[in-house]
C-alpha cells in the first residue's frame, strides 16, 4: 500500500485519498483491510489543543546518515498502537533488520519505545506480516480525520488522540506489575488533578459507574478532551451491586418490550465476543415450571422461542426438559411439584471489574479519571454550564453529562434547585453462600409474574438474589437488614433445599439501587429504559437503563450534545481482551485461570507482580493488591477486596488481610482513613 505524502491543505488530502481509495475496492474487503478499517493510534493527553501526532515513518532522506543527507532526526514520541494493526498492518514479516532499515520507508521512533495495546513489545509484533509500508504520515492522516464533522463521518476509520512528550515514568515499587508509560501516566493522580485544574474540557461526565465510564470513552476516542469525575469509587454503587448477569431480560417479554430484549440480546452478544470476552461469559439457566405457579409450560416454551428467536439463536439456545434433567444440570434443585424446565443460554459478568475496565479504556483514551472527587456545585455562565466545583478545585468544560446513578436528581438540582424529581430508587439485594458442589448451570425461580429469583454460581460459591422495592432514604445509606436476608432466602427456598439456605451459612451479603422512572406504581413492573434530560442549563443528565446495554445507552446521551451528534458506538475490544499470555511456571494452575478470568492478558504482569496468596483459602494474589493500587486507582482497603479482588465475595476479607493491606496502602500514599475504609 503506498500513501504519498498528503499536501498541506486539506482539501488537497481529501482529494488525495479519494484518488487512493479508487484503486482499493478489493483489498478493502480482505482481513487486513479490516484491521486497518479498526485501526486506532492511542497515545497520551496534552495540555494543547491537537498538536500533531509523531510520524511513525519517515522517509530514508530525513534519517540521518541516510543517502542525499543527514537531515534533521524526526522528533520521537511514545505512541501506543493496537497489536492487531500492528500485526496486519505495519507488519514487515519475513523481512531482515536490515532491510527493513534500509526500505524506502520506516520506523523513525524506536521499536523499544513503541508500544502494542498494553504490555505487547512492538518488536514482538512487527514481524507478523507481508504488506510494506512507504512514507505513511500519521500526522496528516490525523488531521485529515479531524477537520470537520462530516469529513471526520466520511473518513471516521482514522481514529485519533492528541499526543505530547510524557514525563519518564516514576520508579516502579518492588512488586509493580511492568507496564506502558502510558499506563503510567493514565492513573497518575496528581497529573491528573493538575489537567483538572488547568485545562478547559469539551466533556465533563459527573458519575463513572457502567454508564458514565462508557460516555467518557465514546466521547473521548472521538477526538474530545474529556474529564471523569466521581465521588466515591469507580463503579462503586449500582455499578458493583448488580446480579452479576449480562442478559437479555426474559421477563420483559410478558411486559411487550420487545425492542429492550431484542437490543439487549444483540449487546450481549458483542460483549461474549469481542468487546469484553474475559469479563462476559456464557451461562446456561434452568427455569423450573411448577405445579400451580405463575406460568404453564406452555408459556414458558412460547417464551425461550421467542427469546432466542430475538437473539438470532447467538448464545441463546433453547429448550424444555424433565425434572430428572434438571436435577442433573442444578443438584440441588427442587424438584417436588415440578412439571417441566426450560433451560435457556444468557450471560454472566464480574460487573465492577467490567465496569473498571471502561474507566481505564477512556483514560487511555486520553480521558482525565479522578475518583473520591465529589461535585458539590456548578457554576453557570450566560445561561450554560460552564464549570463543576469539587471543593477548591474548579472544572471548566463547554459541556457536563450528568451521570450520577441514584444521585442523579441532587446533581441536577445544582443546575436548576426547583427540578422536579427525575427517578425514583429501587432496593435490590443479593447474598453470597456457600456451594457445597459445583453447578453447571444458574436456576432461575419464578416467583410471580413479574418478579423472579436467581441462584447463580459466582467465585466458587452460590449468588441468591434479589430482592426489588422502593427506597427513600439516602443512596449513600443503603445497607442489608435482617428482614431482607430473610426475604431472598425465603424466596430461594421455592427451588433450593432449605439445609442449602441457613442463615449461618450466608459469606457475604451487599444492596444497590436501581434507577428507574419516576411515577411507575410497581418498581418490578416499571421499565428498564434509561431517561435522558436535558436541563435549561444544558446539562444532559441520564437515570437508568441496564449494565447490558451500557454501551448504546452511553451513545444515546452523547447524542444529546451538539458536538457529539454523530458518535458511533464502538466496538473496539476493552483493555485485557486481547490473546491470553502463557502460564508463567511459577504461578498454579488455578491461580491462573483466576487472574486471566479477571484481568485477561494483563494476567501475566499481575501474576509476576507478586503471585503469593494473600489469603491461603482463595486465588487472589498480592500482585492484584500492587495492581490495584498502581494502576486501578484503588484508594481504600474496600476498594481493594471488594471492587478489584474477590477476597470479600469469597468471605475472605478478615481482619488481618484488611491491616496487610492498609498497609500497603499507606506504603503507597493512598491511605484514605483511619481504618482504610
């Protein structure tokens, strides 16, 4: 592929790959192709606006020691490019060193400072394939991409982030996982909190749970300078306190939302395989049909056709079995009363590390991300929102996404103090137990015709859930009561022995809200749609919505902002989702099937960061605890055990394993209080 040198003005460049692109109509339907169509630079967050991005080739008469010249050497930038491009694009496989360097056309930044998605050495993928590369100037390309709207629509493949000179990393700790200087940079706190204080934003998200996160992403990989602030922890409400499921919403077929289930059935099926695939995996369900219940089995037949019909049968299979197969799939299901089962195909997800991972996707976007950074008020400028106050600290932006979950109707009250309620909250609580025998499959228990149960496998042990009432009191209160552990595990004993569901034997329990639309009379029966407001400051605010379809509702909001009007929503895989790394021979076998489940091909560096145990009765490791901590903006001891481990699911998080790693919160800096909470 040869791409001259674009001229200087832009309508020279327009027409310059117009020409190009006549003679690629069959390349451009081959896999590499492809890779290029995805093609994305990533490189690091300036104080400038738009300065040009390092050119990755030059031609041999700008090398010095080059023929016809010495010339001046290129100024070299640290610039991160995905692998597969990489690999399909920029490959010069089967080629030597030196003809390589002595080709028309090359790297003028050095290999060992150019680097592939996340820890991937680009000399490592190089060498991956055939095509040449001549004179190509990323710099032209990115300009080309951000001249104007439609022409960024017209040529929407070159995908771009400003790039500046990074300051060499901090000294690693002893037990940091080796990582990109731009990884570096990304979660550097004081960094970032200066950029806060010094640049004016084009987008300021106030909320990073599912939803927020996925708005500064989309946002800031189209080219914005975006902030993401939130309170407390990244996905530290809702976010972490769901079901754990990726599904399509069986039950919202009896409520005639098609589209819902058809929207969610295709989100999840993106997310299983190529968004999140170490985040999201497949889990078949078994729904027992009993004598007297809610439903016939013929309901429920008409129901998993219908349902996997809307996901184009994709990781939906369906169909009805005896009780004597259903014992075998759930153990210990009940089967006394039991007519028939379906067992049908959904999804299952570690929410908060999903939710994690699109944080760290926007910031490596060039997102600035800053949890523990509560908005306490907004400033208003001719009528606009102009700016956001966390305490001295003052935000500027030309635009803010209010994205706060269940706190959703005080921020918008900061805009406009006379707003009317925009949402109401909804309780929902789940209890972890022990699993005396490993499942193949979740159960899920009907309870009425709105409502029903789940018995789901998660960390090695049984998540039951939940429960779905109305709440009033303050968001940051929500807590577990006696009544309601009483409530999921009266309503779990419908389909599980009650020796299975003593009290005695619950690990864990957590609450979270829903947000849902304000004026619904039943919160099982209200919708599960987002709600979208724009206020008469221009603050677009969004209550609602499901963790399964975070990614269109996050595209749906943007396109409230003028400037965000064409945003696609993206499908570019989330850090960790690439190929998965060899076992290092020091790390047990269980071990790593635990961080490759978490962490996906980030395993290996968390597992050479520190692969002892932190508790001799679970898989996590202290190299989680230094990763958390260096590079997942952990800032407390819960942060830690319940949000970036499973040590407090597991049961795990004890007295001793908390002061440990305290400890090694305040070693680093980042102890919050007194007792790490």
């Amino acid at each position: 592929m040869v791409v001259a040198d674009a001229a200087q003005r832009t309508e020279e460049r327009l027409a310059l790959l117009r020409r190009l692109g006549r003679g690629f109509g069959r390349w451009g339907r081959t896999a590499r192709a492809q890779a290029f169509r995805h093609a994305q630079l990533q490189s690091r967050p300036t104080a400038g606006r738009a300065p040009p991005v390092a050119r990755l080739v030059a031609d041999d008469a700008e090398q010095p020691g080059a023929e016809g010249g010495a010339g001046a050497k290129a100024r070299q930038r640290a610039i991160c490019l995905e692998e597969g491009i990489l690999g399909r694009f920029l490959s010069v496989w089967r080629r030597s060193r030196h003809n390589v360097r002595r080709s028309k056309g090359h790297l003028c930044v050095p290999l060992h400072q150019l680097l592939v998605g996340a820890n991937v050495p680009a000399t490592r993928a190089l060498y991956q394939g055939v095509f040449y590369l001549v004179e190509w100037s990323a710099h032209h390309c990115c300009e080309l991409a951000m001249t104007t709207p439609s022409e960024r629509r017209r040529f929407r493949r070159f995908r771009y982030r400003d790039s500046v000179d990074p300051p060499p990393p901090p000294p690693a700790s002893p037990g940091t996982p080796r990582t990109s200087r731009g990884e570096v940079i990304a979660t550097d706190r004081s960094r970032a909190l200066e950029r806060l204080e010094s640049e004016t934003f084009d987008l300021l998200v106030i909320g990073a749970g599912i939803v927020g996160a996925r708005i500064a992403y989309e946002a800031a990989r189209s080219g914005a300078r975006v902030a993401l602030l939130d309170a407390a922890d990244f996905g530290g409400a809702t976010s972490s306190a769901s079901s754990k499921l990726i599904h399509g919403g069986l039950r919202y077929l009896q409520m005639g939302d098609l589209r819902l289930v058809r929207e969610s059935q295709l989100e999840r099926r993106v997310l299983l395989d190529g968004v999140a695939p170490h985040l999201v995996w497949p889990l078949t369900f078994v729904l027992p049909v009993y004598r007297g219940g809610p439903h016939s089995v013929a309901t429920v037949a008409a129901g998993l056709l219908t349902y996997s019909a809307l996901a184009g049968f994709h990781h939906s299979r369906a169909r009805m079995v005896g009780p004597a197969t259903a014992r075998r799939l759930v153990p210990r299901v009940n089967t006394e009363g039991m007519i028939a089962a379906g067992v049908y195909q959904d999804a299952q997800t570690h929410d908060s590390r999903l939710a994690l991972a699109s944080v760290t996707a926007a910031a490596w976007a060039g997102a600035v991300v800053v949890n523990y950074c509560p908005v306490a008020a907004l400033d208003t400028a001719e009528g606009r929102v102009v700016a956001a106050r966390a305490g001295d600290l003052v935000v500027r932006s030309r635009a803010v996404v209010n994205a706060a979950g269940p706190w959703v109707d005080g921020v918008r009250r900061m805009e406009d103090p006379g707003a009317r309620p925009l949402a109401m909250l909804s309780k929902g609580v789940h209890l972890i137990v022990e699993q005396p025998e490993p499942w193949a499959c979740a159960l899920t228990v009907p309870i009425d015709r709105a409502r029903v149960a789940f018995a789901v496998p998660w960390e090695g042990n049984l998540l039951l859930g939940t429960t779905d009432s109305e709440y009033e009191g303050d968001p940051g209160a929500v807590s577990v009561t006696a009544e309601d552990v009483d409530t999921v595990l009266s309503e779990a004993s419908r389909g599980l022995p009650t020796d299975l569901l003593a009290p005695d034997r619950v690990r864990y329990s957590f609450a979270g809200l829903r947000v849902l639309a304000k004026g619904s009379a039943d919160t099982a029966r209200a919708s599960r749609e987002e709600i979208v407001e724009t206020g008469p400051a221009g603050m677009v605010s969004v209550a609602g919505g499901k963790l399964t379809t975070h990614r269109r509702i996050a595209v749906r909001v943007l396109r409230h902002l003028p400037a965000f009007q064409g945003v696609r929503v993206s499908g570019d895989p989330l850090p960790g989702a690439g190929p998965l790394p060899s076992r290092p021979d020091q790390v047990d076998p269980h071990v790593w099937d635990h961080l490759t489940h978490l962490y996906g091909d980030q395993a290996g560096a968390v597992a050479l960061a520190g692969a002892e145990p932190v508790h001799p009765d679970g898989p996590d490791v202290w190299g989680q605890v230094y990763h958390a901590i260096d590079r997942e903006w952990a800032m407390t001891v819960d942060d830690v055990v319940i949000r970036r481990t499973t040590l407090a699911v597991r049961g795990l998080a004890t007295g001793e394993v908390r002061e440990r790693i305290a400890a090694t919160l305040a070693g680093r800096g980042v102890f919050q209080s007194v007792d790490g909470r």
